[in-house]
C-alpha cells in the first residue's frame, strides 16, 4: 500500500468514526435539552454502547498502521502542512486513547450520563450529598484515566493534555498567579470606586419570550446561521457541533436579570461561529475540521460576550433596538448607565453569571480543587467544605447554598476534571486576538457602532477558524499576534473599560 493509499483508508475511517460521533453528540444534546427523566437508564446505556464502538474503532491497530505509514513520507514533508497536522495531531490522540481500556471508556460514558442527570437533582434541591456518590465515581474514573495515560509531574498533566494539547499544568498555573495578583488589585480599585453603576437596571422584568427575540437578533447579526443551527433552553448552557451543518446552541432564560441569557447566546453564538467557520467539507473527521484547543474555543466565545457585547460601540446601534422591545425596563435608561449596569463588578456565585473582573477568580478556584482531588489532597466529600471555605477567601462573601457552590456547574457531572483551566485561558487568547484584529482592521469600532459585525467574524474566519488543528494553541498565538500568550493584554483592556465605568 503505497502512503497515498494509507492516508486515503485513513480519512475513509475517521469520517465514519466522526458520523458515529455525531450520532452520540446528538444523544447527550437531546438529553440535556428535551429527554424526560425517565430515560435517564436508557441513555446511559445508549451512550455507552457508542462510545465503546466510537473507542474501539479509532484504537483498532489497522488506525495505527495507516498513520504509521504516512508519518516520514513526502505527505508530511512539510511540517506547517493541513496533511502534516493531520497526522501529527491523529498520532498525538491515537497514541493516548490506545492506552485506555474500552471497558474504562464504557464505563465512564455510563456513569457520566447517570451523573449528570443526578446533578439537575441535587442542584435543584441544594444538596450535595445526593451527589457525592457520582463525583467519588467520576474523580476515581479520572484517576484511572490518568495512570492509564502516563504523566510527568502531576496527574492533572495527563487530562489538562486533553483539553489543551501540550499545556502542563505547572506553566499554567504559573500564568494564572500573574494574573490573580493584578485581577485582585484591579478588583480593590473597583470596590473603592468613586463611580457605582445602577446594576437593578437589568434586574428588571425582561419577559422571557422577549429575550428570545432580542437573542435570536443578536445571535444572527454576530452570524450564526439558523438554517445550520437551532437555539433552544436548558439548565446549564452549550454548544455541540455536531458536524457541517448542524450547529446548535442552548440558553437559560430569567426573567428578573438580563445578562444570564443574552450574554450566553452571544457566548454560545462565539462557540458555535468557530464551528460553523472550521472546514469540514472533504476533512470530516480529521484533525483540521477540528478546534484546536478548549482554551482557543473559549477564546471566540468569550470575545463575542465581552469584547464585543459588553462594549460602548456595540450598545450604540442595539441598544436602541433593546428600548424598543423593553420599553417599560430600559425605556428611560441612558446608553451610559445601561452600559455601566451589564458591566458592573460584583462578587457573585455563579460563574457564568460572573463580570469580568471576577471571571477568572471562580476558574482557579476549581482549578486548585481538582488539582487537589487528583493528588489526593483532598476527597469528594470535601468539596463542598473546601469550596466554601476558598470562595469566603477569593470573593469575600459566603455561600449560602451548594446550588450556588460546588453544585453551579455541569463539568465534574459530565466527567470533564481538567477542563476548567482552558475557560481562563479563553480568556487570556481572546483579549490578545482583540488587541490584535483592531490593529488589522480600520473602524472596526464604527462598524459595531453601526450594528456591522462581519468585519470582525471575517478576521476570526481568516486567522483562527480556518486553521482548525493546524497549529497547537501556544503556537497559534504566536502566529497570530506575533507575541506568546501574556495577561497583559487583558489587563489592559480590563483596566481601560473600567478606569472609564468607575472612574479609577
């Protein structure tokens, strides 16, 4: 078989893998969104059984000797290649999931599926004892996970690898100290601020209903294309791409705060334009039709909620569109109080409910939880005394119930322990791409002044979607804005909008 040939067989397997991973995508987004209760067994057997075929087929040995057979070859003569990156990156995951036994794999799809049904119950009640026994499960699978795939240093490499290829957890956290000790002196100054913005201005009646069309609004102007997508409500927000053409974002709605569901469907809608942009036709199932990374993902979904929609330019044509649909909540409000309120710094409970200044301090709390977890620091039972206890330290004010605590988010439900850094890391990315595309795009801000976002989704489509896995993120950076990955810029950008709301 001559490479040419390996590598042909090779994109033949991985799109009918990817067409099997699709079918599973839709079970977990359909189980999140509309499934009842009661078929909360069924699927976790139905989850199961794929992701047994899904890791059974992608770890056959035929899958590495077609790799093995194309690594050295004229095809990947060229490092900086889509065929070169393809091979690298399939290497990369193929050499790790090899090493996890399918019973393992099985197992966890099951427990994940049950987990994260438990966790809607024991969220809704405030109890984290009802969900106790699913974290033990799920912290002892990403135990076994971890030795399975090898490590130096700590556990946590070994699942961090999964989520940002090539990141150790020591650099990362290195990162996160620079930042923590500048978001907390940032933080000082906002709280002794000689200006306070109206925050009750989006805790009026927005009615639900409304919402939806305002976001629907949002969403379309930012890009998101409703005949490859669909927006629909569920308890803890998401995007799956399933494959070309079908993208699909979900929101929560709350009539009494504004914020919580217009700012995740743009969040969402940033998630979701990456997907809608990677190239798939012809590559479904090979690393380039792929994201690169969590971190990068995060870096498209958070530019658009903050860098976009939490800006003075972007109020300035919407915002008279908002007063229009909520004429009785925002019908005698300035634009500079109203972009003052969407913007207020205020400790809170909920990450994704959180500004931006306190964003990243909920990221490293969970961050050292599961650190702690996966070096046994710590057990399960901990947590909720552990994250009580942090939270009084970091924000300053108690947690009055475990919905609010250690029960806010869906990840450790899902089986996702080393995912969380990748949200500050969003961060991080999506500041210094900013800096950078309005640097390479004239008027970019009289273009959101005018409700014109193309501008900027055409830049992120250039630059960023349509590499896919073509380069590692640290590497995607530097290729970017030409300079590695900093806070700096971030802060910059956070010190600049704030300096103007609170006048520090």
């Amino acid at each position: 078989m001559t490479p040419q040939d390996a590598y042909k067989e090779l994109k033949e397997r991985l799109h009918e893998i990817a067409i099997l991973g699709s079918c599973e995508a839709v079970l977990g987004w359909e189980e999140r969104t509309y499934m009842p209760r009661g078929g909360a067994k069924l699927r976790s057997e139905q989850v199961s059984l794929l992701a047994g075929m899904l890791h059974e087929r992608f770890t056959d040995p035929k899958i590495g000797e077609l790799i093995a057979a194309v690594e050295g070859t004229d095809i990947v003569a060229d490092a900086d290649s889509i065929d070169a990156a393809n091979i690298r990156e399939l290497r990369h995951d193929y050499d790790k999931e090899t090493k996890l036994p399918k019973e393992l794999v099985e197992e966890k799809a099951k427990v994940t599926s049950l987990a994260q049904g438990e966790w809607v119950t024991a969220r809704a009640k405030r109890d984290f004892k009802l969900f106790l026994p699913w974290l033990e499960k799920v912290v002892a699978i990403a135990k076994r996970e971890a030795e399975c795939f090898g490590y130096e240093g700590e556990p946590y490499n070994a699942l961090l690898d999964r989520y940002e290829p090539g990141a150790k957890t020591e650099e990362v956290a290195g990162v996160f100290a620079e930042l923590r000790k500048d978001l907390v002196e940032l933080n000082k100054k906002i709280q002794n601020a000689p200006k306070k913005p109206d925050e009750s201005i989006i805790e009026r009646t927005y009615k639900a209903d409304l919402q939806a069309i305002f976001g629907e609004m949002v969403a379309s102007a930012q890009g998101f294309d409703f005949n490859q997508g669909r927006l629909d409500v569920t308890t803890h927000p998401f995007c799956s791409g399933f494959g070309p053409g079908d993208t699909r974002i979900t929101t929560r709605y709350n009539p009494h705060r504004l914020n919580d569901a217009l700012f995740g469907i743009m969040h969402e809608c940033g998630h979701a334009l990456y997907e809608m942009g990677i190239p798939k036709e012809g590559n479904f199932g090979m690393p380039i039709s792929e994201s690169t990374s969590l971190g990068i993902h995060e870096s498209q979904s958070r530019m658009w909620e903050n860098q976009v929609g939490r800006s003075k330019d972007f109020w300035v044509y919407f915002f008279p569109q908002l007063q229009r649909i909520f004429r009785s909540a925002v019908g005698d409000v300035s634009l500079d109080d109203f972009y003052g309120a969407i913007n207020c710094v205020k400790p809170s409970y909920i990450r994704v409910e959180a500004d931006e200044a306190t964003y990243n301090l909920h990221i490293m709390l969970r961050f050292e939880l599961e650190r702690a977890l996966m070096k046994g620091e710590i057990k399960p039972a901990d947590i909720a005394g552990e994250w009580n206890k942090r939270f009084k330290e970091y924000f300053g004010i108690e947690v009055d119930h475990d919905a609010n605590g250690c029960l806010q988010d869906v990840h450790w439900s899902a089986g996702l322990i080393g995912y969380f850094p990748t949200y500050a890391l969003g961060n991080l990315y999506s500041a210094q791409f900013f800096a950078k595309a309005k640097a390479d795009i004239p008027g970019l801000h009289e273009q959101f002044q005018r409700g014109d976002l193309s501008g900027l989704l055409k830049w992120l489509r250039t630059n960023i979607h349509q590499h896919g896995r073509r380069y590692r993120a640290k590497d995607l950076v530097v290729k970017v804005t030409g300079e590695k990955l900093s806070h700096k810029p971030l802060m910059d950008y956070m010190t600049k909008k704030y300096s103007e709301i609170y006048g520090i």
